[in-house]
C-alpha cells in the first residue's frame, strides 16, 4: 500500500531529548509562542543543516524517508540558490560494492563535485536497508570520504534507530570533528497534524481528535503508522471500539510488524511473526516495568551501563509460548523485537521505549498472557510491607492497565488505591464495579482521605457513567451537610457524564443564594456544559454566564 503523504511539518530532536508532550498527549507545538520553552531540544530540517555531518534515525513507521524525500525540493531549490550540488540514493537498492560505489562515487555529481570548488549535499536514505552487511557499508562509505575534500561535503543519512551503526558515527567524528556531527531523530505528531490527516480523510477532524481523547490513544495516533490504522477504523464505524485495550493491543502488534514494503518484498523480514514480536516485546516490557530499568544497553557489559539500563544479555533465557509454539529468548529475538516501532533511542547504545504506555500496556498484558493468578499479580504491584496493600506509586499506570483485565484485581485495587482506577478503562466494566468506585470515590472524598486533586484529569470521569449513577449523585449535591470539596466532585462527575437528570437539582443550587459561592459557580458551569452538550445542532442553549471560582483545600 502505497503511503500517504500529508501536508505536515515534521521536527527533529536530539536523541537524549526528554519530549514535551503536554499538549494533551501531542507534541507540544515547537512553532507555537512558547515552543522553544518547551521543547528546547526540538527543531525543524532548517534549523539543523548547519552540520556538516547528520544522522537521521527514528522507528520504524514514524516517517523519517517519507519526511525526507518530500522536503526534497525544498532542500534541491535551497542547494541550486546558494550555488552547491545534491544527490540522493536510495541504498535499499544494492547489493553488491561495485554498484554503491557506482552510484554514488562514480556519479557525475559526486565527480563534478570532486573537480569544482562548491559543496555537496549527499543524502543516503535506508541505511538499514541496504543489502549489503552495514558493517561493509560503513567500511566502503569512510574510505571513500577519506580520499574525498570533505571540507566542502554535507552528509545526510537516514536510518532505524536500533540499526544506526556506531562505527560509523565515530567515523565520521574521527574525519570531521565533534561539533561538526550530529545525529537526530524524528519527533513524534502535533495535534495538528493528526488533525490535518483526518481533514485529508474526509473526517471532521474536531470529531476525530474528541474520540481520540475519549478513547485515550493519544499514544497511537502521534506516530503515522498507527494513526492511519485509527484514521481507517474511525472511518468504517464513526467510532473506536469499546474497549481501549484492543485498541492497544492491534496498535502495539502493528507497531511490532514489518510495514517497509521495500522489506517485505526482499524478504528482510526477521525470523519472528508479529504475534511472536507481540510476545517477546511483552515480556522486555514486565522485565523493564517491574524492574523499573529506563532503557535497555545494546552493547556489551564492560563496566560502562548505567544503573537505570537493563542489559540485552539480562533479558535472555528461557521461552515464551505463542499460537502453541514456543520462542527461545535468546539476543537475536530480543534485538530484532528492539527494532521495531516500539522502541526509540536514548542515546548511543541504549534503546527504550517509544512511549511509556506501550511498555504499561505490554507488561499488564504480559502477567495476563503467563496466566499469573491473581495473588501473583497483586505480589507485583503492591508495595511489599505496607499494611494497607497500597501499589507502589511508580506501577499506578501498569495495574489500571492490569485491572481493566483483571476483575478481581479490580475489586482489591478498589480496596487501597480507589483513584488508580481512574486511569484504567473503567467504563468497559461491569457495572457493578463502576458504581462500586462511585461510591468508593465519593466516600474517601467526604472523609478527606483522598485530595480532589489527586484524582487527575477532570475527563476520566466520563468513564464512571452507568444506569443509576444520577440518583447516587444527588444525595451529594443536594446535602448541604457535605464537604464543598465531595460535592463539586459530584457535580464535576454528572457534567462529564452529561446527566440531564440532575439539571434541576444543580438549577436549585445556582438559584440558592445561601449556598456557598463555589458550589453555585460549579453548578452553574455544569449545566451549561451538559445544556451545550445535549442540545448541540438544535439551535438552543442554557446560557449560565457565571463564572467558575477555583477551590483551594
């Protein structure tokens, strides 16, 4: 299939970059008033020319060739302007020496290059690609930069993160000189440019992105190949499915497939199916989630791995069972699961994962696939010692990924850390459970045992919606006996729930002088918000102009 272009800008970013993504999961905008704030270590192409020599890496599915080969005329007009030469080759294309030395040494430009006074920009796509060993590569491209005026040469080489060979890095840095060397990589989406994408799909792109964030797979539509599978699964339905847990899992196993259909048709496909990269990436995932390990060290042990890295090596030993077979893991497994869209790099020798819900999603789904009982799972991510089986704090997101398919992890998780489930997908639960939470929620609020603030964004109520919830909320917003913090949760709970049922009792409360200002300005901005929801395309509108006051505690 061929791949679809889309007007976007693309950044790049150093690759021990810490990326803001706070703009609700996106890319924070590097182009927008404060970009630079907040994504410091984030540029476009323009901004990183200036180095003589450029690595450009990123995953598989993220879109580095694409990137680069559709600023080619802009890079081709910006080289003929200042009076210089370009050349492009695509290194997928060759298997034999005598024909890369043939296309790119023995090419006319690379010759008139070598007898004039201007300078070349050589860009290599698909280093990891090519069918020659790298090493081989490497070894051919330095020799013959040494017998070339580098000094009046620009290199640009595109590459899979996990497949970017240090030697020739340290090469390059031993013929031109540090600050002449750089090596990027691709930056993940901008909300709009996932926005753009659904505009070019004929999709309302307001509608798109509101089901992206109420689905939570922000993760999945940042990188091209998996918004194209959410672009096309919005398109049939006009929705995603129910539960956020398919999503990821069809996500992460595309995401662990071969999509290069140059790789496909030379067979350069790995000895793995993608089920069984599934498989061995969840368990890279238990072993860096449970051991709280940042990246993963690619090269060997000789003293030099940071106390955060798990190595290659550690993580070998034994099987895993896919479909009835088994895989060894062994270091070939392992390294050919690392490069794949799952992962990114973390600097030279070190890979991680290309988002931390990945690694969450993967590890609960790892427990669940071994067939752990419940009491194991529960050993895991509960903190050893603790009387009141609170979870260790740093496992919070793997468990609520763990108690959407766990109902009995569910329910004990309920028991200590209500909040948590907050962040699982608790509206695919039973309801029973739902309205258990409610209540559970709603109690430890009244008895000042849980902060509102801890209870994170406002929109994971959405999810808590089940029958009855309206006449369990009323009891909280219309008891003035109850704390002012208890009952604007209740009522932050029936706007995102856009219960219609409860505008009466939240009309008596703004109308009511006697209550406490805070309350009422609460009230008032809920029913607006459920009158704007409810009555959107009819014309009418519940027009409360007050304004809400802030809640301190």
């Amino acid at each position: 299939m061929p791949v679809r272009i889309y007007n976007w800008k693309r950044f790049w970013c150093t690759r021990t970059a810490r990326l803001n993504l706070t703009d609700s999961g996106y890319l924070f905008d590097p182009d927008s008033e404060f970009g630079n704030i907040y994504n410091p270590d984030v540029f476009p192409f323009e901004k990183v020319v200036k180095f003589h020599c450029l690595g450009f890496l990123g995953e598989p599915g993220i879109g580095k060739s694409t990137t680069m080969w559709t600023q080619k005329r802009i890079i081709d007009a910006q080289v003929t302007e200042a009076g210089d030469a370009s050349q492009w080759v695509d290194l997928r294309a060759f298997q034999t020496d005598a024909r890369l030395v043939k296309a790119i040494f023995e090419d006319p430009v690379f010759l008139e290059w070598k007898k004039g006074s201007h300078r070349l920009h050589l860009f290599l796509d698909s280093l990891d690609e090519c069918l020659l060993r790298i090493d081989s590569v490497v070894a051919l491209l330095l020799d013959e930069f040494k017998r070339s005026p580098i000094e009046r040469l620009s290199v640009r080489i595109a590459c899979r993160t996990a497949d970017w060979p240090l030697g020739l890095e340290e090469g390059l840095r031993e013929l031109w000189d540090n600050d002449s060397v750089e090596v990027y990589e691709l930056a993940p989406l901008r909300r709009r440019d996932v926005a753009e994408a659904a505009r070019a799909n004929g999709l309302d792109p307001d509608s798109f992105l509101a089901e992206v964030d109420r689905k939570e797979v922000v993760p999945l539509a940042i990188k091209p190949v998996t918004l194209e599978f959410l672009l096309n699964t919005f398109k049939r339905g006009g929705q995603f499915p129910s539960a956020k847990k398919d999503l990821y899992l069809k996500g992460c196993r595309l995401l662990a497939e071969e999509t290069s259909q140059s790789r496909q048709d030379a067979r350069q496909i790995g000895r793995l199916t993608p089920d069984q990269r599934l498989v061995v990436a969840s368990r890279v995932a238990a072993l860096t989630i449970f051991t709280m390990r940042y990246a993963i060290w690619t090269s060997p042990d000789r003293g030099d791995v940071p106390e955060e890295d798990i190595t290659v090596s550690q993580m070998c030993g034994g099987k895993e069972s896919c479909n009835g077979q088994e895989i060894a893991i062994c270091e070939a497994a392992i390294r050919e699961v690392l490069d794949t869209g799952l992962f990114s790099s973390r600097g030279p020798n070190r890979i991680g994962w290309a988002h931390q819900t990945y690694a969450e999603y993967l590890a609960a789904h790892y427990l669940v696939h071994r067939g752990l009982t419940h009491a194991q799972i529960m050993s895991l991510i509960v903190h050893p010692g603790d009387s009141k089986r609170k979870l260790v704090p740093q496992l919070h997101e793997t468990a609520a990924w763990i108690a959407g398919m766990v109902p009995e992890v569910f329910r004990d998780i309920m028991d200590s850390d209500a909040e948590v489930l907050l962040k699982s997908d608790v509206a695919t639960a039973d309801v029973g459970d739902r309205q258990a939470l409610v209540q559970t929620l709603l109690r430890l609020l009244e008895e000042e045992k849980l902060l509102y603030r801890d209870l994170g964004a406002r929109g994971a109520y959405r999810k808590l919606s089940y029958p009855e919830l309206a006449n369990h909320l009323k009891a909280y917003l219309t008891d003035r006996t109850k704390g002012l913090i208890v009952r604007r949760e209740a009522t932050d709970i029936a706007e995102a729930c856009e219960l219609v049922g409860v505008q009466d009792d939240l009309a008596n409360i703004v109308l009511d002088s006697t209550e406490p200002v805070e309350v009422r300005s609460n009230a008032a901005y809920a029913i607006a918000r459920i009158g704007r929801i409810r009555r959107r395309g009819s014309g009418h509108y519940l027009n409360l102009h007050v304004p809400r006051i802030p809640m301190t505690n």
